[in-house]
C-alpha cells in the first residue's frame, strides 16, 4: 500500500499556505498540512486568506489533511479557537494539531476535553504532539491526558524528533490511536540544551535516512497505512521548491522496499 505524503508547512515557512499548497502539488505531494495559527516567536506569519485557498485547493486537487498550532497554555480560552476551526472545516482538514503547554494538568486535562467536543461540532479530530519544552512532553503524558478526555475524535501525534529528544521508549506506543504521523530525522545525540532542542526542531533537521534516529523502529511500532506529513525544516539554503523536491524523495527512498 502507498503511505500518503504530505507537506507540512514548517518545511516551507516562508510561503503562504496558497504558494504552500501550489509548490506541493507540482512536487508531487498527495496533501498539505497548513498552519493557520503561528506558534510565539515565529519570524514570518501570513495573512489567512481562506477563499485564496479553497481556489488553490480546488485548482490542484490537493487535500488539506492537518491544520495548526492549537496551543492549550494557562490562558487559553478554548472558544476562541472556533473560528479558525470553522475554518479548518471550510478546507475540509480532518485534524488539528494540539500542544499541551499548561503546567496545570487539571486545567489542561479540563481545556482539552472542551477542545476536543468543540472540534467534534466540526467534525474535526484533536491530535496532542508531545514536545520536549511543553508540557505534555512524552508519550505516557499524552496518553494520561487522552485516557483523561475520554473523547472518540482525540489521539496522538507522533514527530520523530520530539520522540527521541524526550524520555520516550517505541513501547509506549502500543495501544495508543494514531490518525497521522510527522516525519523527518535528526542528530542520534540529544542536545543538553533546551534552547538548542528547539533550534534543531524548528529549523535544523535532516532527510530521512541522513541523521541518526531510530526511523525504521518507530514505523515498526506505528500503523503502517499512517499518512506520514514531511516537517523537515533544512538548514541548508536551498529554495523552497527545491527543498521541498528533496524532501519527498528522500522520504519516499527512505520507505521504498530496501531503502
């Protein structure tokens, strides 16, 4: 079976989700993830132009598989994600991507729940992505927090990187429901230095296949019929298509028989 590949928008942050979208259907992208909310600190954020989108979508046949970042900290109000839910469902996205950033696991364990029965008015699923500098920073705390909402569109997202800079072992993942996975590789060494954990997550990883993660024994213990989103922002400077070319074929070298 041919595993879906799509385009995450971290790999290409410096175009709109429009261009995004474009430059994915000429690689040869089967979907798009699209971040239509930035994450603190991001150097270049876009203007949200939805029906600009649903014409790309429409004039490529492109799919829109994840929209993000659905940040839960201490301050958030989770009604006020609703409009850009609303507008995850005009482009017909199945997921969202959620961080847990709350130090409160009460609360958090609370606005998750309320996040995930607003998406489902959606029909939307809500996918928590451990990170190693928030929160829910492992799989096992994950797992608490989705075991806690108890809800039927809720589950986990897995990134290899933040998988294996965390205190997580392929075991964890037994029994855990998984809509979709990010994909990419990195340095073996985890780095002692939180800021440089996040330097390397954001713009400094590699090609599947290039650095020294267990890639191979994180898709053994996962579904094998995932739809797998290519997040690989390179620090070599290349042009956004060419990165993008690079990217597919590297991934699909990387998962063809032998690769």
């Amino acid at each position: 079976m041919k595993r879906p590949l799509g385009l995450a928008a971290l790999t290409v942050l410096e175009l709109s989700p429009a261009e995004q979208i474009s430059l994915a259907a000429d690689a040869g992208y089967d979907f798009v993830g699209l971040r239509l909310i930035p994450v603190a600190g991001q150097r270049i954020v876009h203007r949200v132009d939805v029906p600009e989108i649903e014409a790309r979508l429409a004039a490529t046949g492109l799919r829109v598989l994840d929209v993000e970042v659905f940040r839960l900290a201490a301050e958030t109000n989770v009604a006020a994600f609703e409009p850009a839910m609303a507008d995850a469902a005009r482009l017909r996205a199945r997921d969202l991507l959620v961080h847990g950033a709350d130090p409160d696991a009460s609360r958090l364990a609370e606005n998750f729940g309320r996040f995930c029965a607003l998406a489902g008015r959606y029909g939307l699923r809500a996918n928590i992505e451990p990170m190693p500098w928030v929160d829910i920073a492992t799989v096992t705390q994950a797992k608490t927090l989705l075991a806690g909402a108890g809800a039927q569109n809720a589950a986990l997202l897995v990134d290899p990187i933040h998988f294996f800079r965390a205190d997580n072992r392929l075991e964890d993942l037994q029994g855990v429901a998984c809509n979709y996975l990010q994909f990419c590789d990195a340095r073996a060494e985890r780095p002692a230095d939180a800021a440089e954990i996040i330097r390397q997550a954001r713009e400094d990883r590699m090609l599947p296949g290039e650095g020294g993660l267990d890639l191979a024994g994180l898709l053994r213990a996962l579904p094998a019929d995932l739809p797998m989103c290519l997040e690989i922002p390179l620090s070599r400077k290349l042009d956004p298509a060419a990165r993008a070319r690079l990217v597919l074929e590297a991934a699909r070298k990387f998962l063809a028989p032998g690769g």
